[in-house]
C-alpha cells in the first residue's frame, strides 16, 4: 500500500473549503455560522480556541487538532494552556462513560435478588 | 549560536535565500507577490513620502536569536561609520522626515551610537531605538543607557517573544528572559512604560515558531496581565509581529521542514487592506554602509531601491518619492493576517 493510500491527508485541511463544490448555498451557512460561533463574543476568540481543541481531542479529529493548536498558539495561549483545556475535553469524555456506570449499576441491582 | 555567515552557510547568501523563496513558491503553485498587488490594483508598489529615516547601524548584537532576519551576532563586525550617521543626519534634516528609528543588530554597540542619537536629538525629531533589552545589563560600558534614553526622550521598542521563560529562551538564548525583564524593570524605574511620564516603551511579540502572531490586543492584554502579575512590569503597546521567512527564521523553516507550509500560509491569508499599509510607503531603510533600501527586510536581502538614489549621501527626497518598491515573495510576511510592520499590525 502506497504511503498516501490512507484516509486522512494532512493537505486535505486547506481543502474544507472546497466542501461546497457540490452544496454551496448548505456550506456558506455552515461557514458563515462557524465565522460568527469562532467571534470574540461573551467568550474570547482565545477561549473558544481552546474549547475548540478540548472538542478536537474529543472528537478524535485529526484536521481540527491540527488546526487549533496552531491556531491556540497564534492567539497566543501558552502550552499550558492548551494541555490543560485537553485534560478537560478527557476528563469529560472519561466522566462521561463513567457516569453511564449507574444505569448497570441501577441493573445490576434491578437483576440482583 | 554563531551568525549564518560565521558558520559558512549557504543560506547567509540573500540570492539563496531568494532562490528558496522563488522555489518553494514555484513548485506550490504560489502566485508571485506582484501578481498578488496586480489583483488588487496596487501595483507597482508607491511610497507615500518619508516619515520614517530606519537606520540600521550594524549588525553586531549582544544576542544572536534563532529567528534574527539580519543574521546578527557577536560574530558580526558591520556598524556603521560616524561619516556616514552625519550623512543620516543631512537628511534627517529634511522637514518632511518626522521620525528617526535607529535599529541593527544592538544599535547601543554601535561606538557611535550615543553621539548619533544626541545630533538627532538637537534636530527635534521623534527618536525610536529597538533595544533588545539584555544590552543594559551588558557591562559597565552600557548601564547609564535607560537615563541616556530618558534624557532624550528615546522612545524604546523592545522584542519580548512571550511573557513566559521557555519560549522566549527557546528563541532568543538561555537566560535572556530573565535579563529582559530585569531591563524591564530598570526602565519602569526611571518612568518608562509608566502612565503619565511621557516616557514610552513598547513590547515586540512575535511567534515563537512557525505560525502567525494572531490579534495584537489579546496578546497585550495577556502580556499586561502576566508581566505585572509575575514582574510587576509595565508597559505602553504591544506591537504583533510575524516571522519574516529570510536569514536564520528560513533556516529553522527549512530544518523543522515547515518552509511550504509556512510559506503557503503567508499566500492564503493575504489581506488586501495590510498591503495598503506597508511599512515600505512611508519609511526609507538605511544599510550600515548608507546604501538605501525599501525596508529592514529588503536591506537584508540585498535588494537595494530603484532607481538614481542608492546612497543617503545622495539623499533626494523628490527622486525617491518617484520609485518603485522593489518586492519578492518574502514581501508576503507583511501582508499575512493583521499584517506586519515595525509599528505592529496593519488591519
Ligand atoms: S533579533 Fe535582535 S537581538 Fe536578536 S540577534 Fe537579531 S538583532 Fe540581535
Ligand atoms: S518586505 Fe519590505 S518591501 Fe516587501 S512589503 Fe514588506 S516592507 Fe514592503
């Protein structure tokens, strides 16, 4: 199998603009409201970038990690920063299959006699 | 870190570097600079007049930072004669130019330096030093520079990659963040970066690494907060800066190979409203020989400006308002996101 015979291409980022080829009316709204989500509003740009990696991390996407730790450390987030905004993104992700535990633990007592 | 020159690179050669530039830009496909200022009618490239006189008077430094676009170094031996600072002045002279901006390399190890900034002084022009700070704690030869400064009322631009320890030494060498913020502190003492002193000092930031600086006034809001909190350090204006992709920055780009992506980054977040500004339309750029350039960077590159006037002893200010700004895809730095200047970003 040749190198580039796999699924994600790191050149592929530049493209997500070109998703609209074949939907452009969908893919401006979707961009235009990415645009504004991103915005400094009640939240810093900078708070949404690093909510936006503890999100990548999440998701597993290996486009969006990419372009939000570039994008953290250009508005200028220390590295601290961004390990920390990923532990919460693990921490989430970690409680949240943890929490399900009381619907086997609430099973387990159901079955039990 | 010896200078590219001390080490025999190739990349200490401007035309290589250009070669690179023209290269890379070539096999991705990138638009030339020119073509760039063609789609949006702004070319040739005009100056707006002079403003600014930027005086580069050497390239010998106290430092010798990973990302330094004049490859300066304790290595370097250029600085600029006291013959050729009197030829500065003559033009300083001229009523239109407000601003004398004095730069290098360390301008203070210039052994002219003080003499040139109290001539400038006496003709009541605006004066701006890029200090890199270390300097003032470099020796009995230097410790009165903070007074000095305040004396002529020098407004001081200082480069500060970040407010924390590991990426500013990262970039700049062991050691320099903590000598940068005792500089910091001296200054503030006498009044500089303090509200209502008159006395002003200004913070560069620029990336520490392959990436763009992103908005300015985050970055002196945090730079504020932090530096105060932890140094109780004040300051004026925080200027973003992006790394200009020439001389030791290029080296790492290529070394890391990020050179590509770097550059493809610069292309795809050209910002047509950064152009209008650049620094070259209102500055005029001094070499240490007085050969005249466009810019800091074009000087670097050997590019020297167009045209009958190439040297400040032929300084003639209706000839050079006449030219046209010599650009290369180097030039693509400063129109990136919010644009880059001496002055901080653009848009
Ligand atoms: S970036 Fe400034 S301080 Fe650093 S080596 Fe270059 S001239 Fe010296
Ligand atoms: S690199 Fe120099 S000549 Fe090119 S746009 Fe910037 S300031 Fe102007």
């Amino acid at each position: 199998m040749s190198q580039n015979n796999t699924y994600y291409h790191p050149e592929d980022l530049k493209k997500f603009g070109n998703i609209g080829e074949f939907q452009p009316d969908l893919a401006k709204k979707f961009f235009d409201y990415y645009g504004s989500v991103f915005a400094d509003g009640a939240l810093s740009a900078k708070e949404k970038s690093l909510i936006a990696l503890a999100v990548a991390h999440v998701v597993q996407c290996p486009y969006c990690i990419d372009a939000y730790t570039t994008d953290t450390l250009e508005k200028g987030a220390t590295e601290e920063q961004l390990w920390e905004a990923i532990h919460v993104g693990a921490a989430i992700r970690g409680g949240a299959s943890l929490v399900h535990s009381v619907q086997a633990l609430n099973k387990v007592k159901e079955l039990g006699i | 870190m010896k200078s590219l020159l001390a080490r025999g690179s190739e990349l200490a050669s401007p035309k290589e570097q250009l070669r690179i530039l023209s290269e890379v830009s070539s096999r991705k496909g990138l638009p030339l600079f020119e073509e760039k200022l063609q789609e949006i009618g702004s070319f040739p490239l005009r100056p707006t007049g002079i403003d600014i006189l930027q005086v580069n008077v050497g390239k010998l430094c106290n430092q010798s930072c990973k990302h330094c676009h004049v490859d300066a170094a304790p290595d370097r031996k250029e600085v600029m004669s006291k013959e050729t600072m009197q030829e500065c002045l003559v033009a300083l002279a001229s009523p239109n130019i407000t601003t004398l901006d004095i730069t290098g390399g360390a301008p203070e190890m210039n052994p002219n330096f003080k003499w040139f900034v109290e001539e400038a002084s006496k003709l009541g022009k605006k004066i701006l030093v890029r200090c890199n700070l270390t300097i003032v704690l470099a020796g009995e030869k230097y410790r009165g520079l903070p007074e000095f400064f305040a004396k002529h009322r020098v407004e001081v631009i200082s480069s500060l990659p970040y407010f924390q320890k590991r990426r500013t030494d990262a970039q700049r060498g062991e050691g320099v963040f903590d000598r940068s913020v005792q500089a910091l502190q001296k200054l503030n003492e006498i009044g500089y970066g303090i509200p209502g002193s008159g006395l002003i000092l200004n913070l560069v930031y620029n990336p520490g690494g392959a990436f763009l600086p992103g908005g300015q006034s985050t970055l002196e809001s945090d730079f504020k907060r932090e530096l105060k909190q932890h140094f109780g350090v004040e300051f004026n204006s925080l200027f973003a800066l992006t790394n200009m992709p020439i001389s030791r920055f290029l080296e790492f780009l290529l070394e890391s190979g990020n050179l590509d992506s770097y550059l493809e980054k610069l292309v795809t977040t050209f910002n047509p409203s950064a152009a209008a500004g650049v620094m070259c339309r209102n500055t005029l750029s001094v070499g240490w020989d007085g050969s005249l350039y466009d810019c800091d960077f074009n000087q670097m590159l050997d590019m020297q400006l167009e045209g009958e006037v190439t040297k400040i002893s032929d300084f003639n200010q209706a000839s050079l308002d006449a030219r046209a700004i010599r650009l290369e895809q180097h030039c693509y730095g400063c129109t990136a996101g919010a644009g880059s200047s001496c002055g901080g970003s653009l848009a």
